[in-house]
C-alpha cells in the first residue's frame, strides 16, 4: 500500500469484494465488473484471481482506477474475456494456503508482511526478485514495522512434520524477522545458487 492513494484492505481478515463477473479490457491489463464497479478506494489493493476462462490465475495490484476501470500491475488475462472470479482486499491465511499462492504469485518488488500468529506451513519460496526490486518478507508482532527482535516475532511452528520449514530456490529474496522451530528437516533450507538475505531471523 506504499504511495497508494485508496483505502488499506489488506490489514482485514474479511475479503472486502468478492468478483464473480470480471471483465478484462481490449487493454489485458483494465479489469471491470457490473456488480462490483471499482472506485477510487480499490486502489493500491490487490485482487486474488481464482477463476475464468482466459484469465490467469494470480495476485494482481490496482495501479489506478478511471470511472469504474481498474488497470492493474500487469496483464490478467486474455482480452475481452468475461466471468473472472477473484476477491480484492482481505489478509492471506498462510503463504502457500488457497487456489491462488502468495508464493507463486509475487512479483519482484512485492513486500509481504507477515503477522505473529499461529503458523505451520512448509513453505516454498521460488519466484525471484531482482537486485534492484527484491522481494521482502517481512514479519511483525501486532503493528506492521514494528521490528520484532525475540520470541515475538512470528513463528512458523512445524511441530515436527517432515521436511523443510522454509526452502528458498532463487536469487533476490529477503526474509526478516522471522522463525522456523520443529522443522523435520531444515528450518531454513537455501539452494546453491540462491541469493539470499536474511535479517533477524532464527531457526
């Protein structure tokens, strides 16, 4: 929500609207709906595409809205396809949880805040950043950059399950404040030719 001028959806467990007839433009990238026209307030707010023929599956952000059409951060889509279903606003149950990932939907230049609460995933971090706009996954206590230091920052718990808490495969990623206890395997699990950073992170 950097810079955006709408209203900060994101810090609610409820999914503010829910879309079952998305339209993408002549423009891949202009998303519109009938019974959910976009306002000035969806801006800076992303929308989880789920569903529709031609469309992508996918975690896009609303760039900007003119009248009741949305441009988002890039295409969704094939265009002039109709019945996209997707939800804008509302926090994520876990990283890898739902139809459409947090881990398989960022893109570089995304920073992905992390609340401290109950969490047990294995969680795969696969989709690069860049040097110049690295993704970052951040965790807090209860306000967001409120910089965690000890046994408040956000726990991802495996209670001993099999396998790895948190495995990272790609370059240009950052990870802070953050824990990974009774992993399996590995709390944190880095590839070779990973290009990794972590900041007060424990495992």
């Amino acid at each position: 929500m950097t810079g955006a001028s709408g209203t900060d959806r994101s810090q609610q467990n409820a999914v503010q609207t829910a879309f079952t007839d998305l339209v993408i433009g002549v423009v891949t990238t202009e998303l519109t709906s009938v019974l959910n026209p976009f306002g000035a307030t969806d801006v800076g707010n992303l929308i989880a595409i789920t569903s529709g023929t031609g469309f992508t599956t996918g975690i896009y952000r609303v760039v900007s809205v003119a009248g009741s059409t949305a441009t988002m951060d890039r295409a969704v889509g094939t265009a002039s396809s109709t019945g996209g279903v997707g939800n804008l606003g509302g926090a994520r149950l876990g990283i890898e949880g739902g139809t459409t990932t947090l881990s398989d939907s960022v893109v570089a230049g995304n920073k992905i805040w992390i609340k401290n609460e109950a969490w047990n995933e294995a969680v795969t971090i696969s989709v690069a950043g860049t040097a110049a706009d690295p993704i970052i996954w951040t965790g807090y206590n209860s306000t967001r950059d409120d910089k965690p230091a000890a046994a408040d920052r956000p726990v991802n718990n495996r209670a001993a399950a099999a396998g790895d808490g948190i495995s990272i495969s790609v370059t240009h990623n950052i990870l802070q404040y953050i824990n990974v206890t009774a992993a399996g395997d590995a709390g944190f699990n880095m590839a070779a030719s990973a290009v990794f950073r972590f900041e007060n992170c424990k495992s």
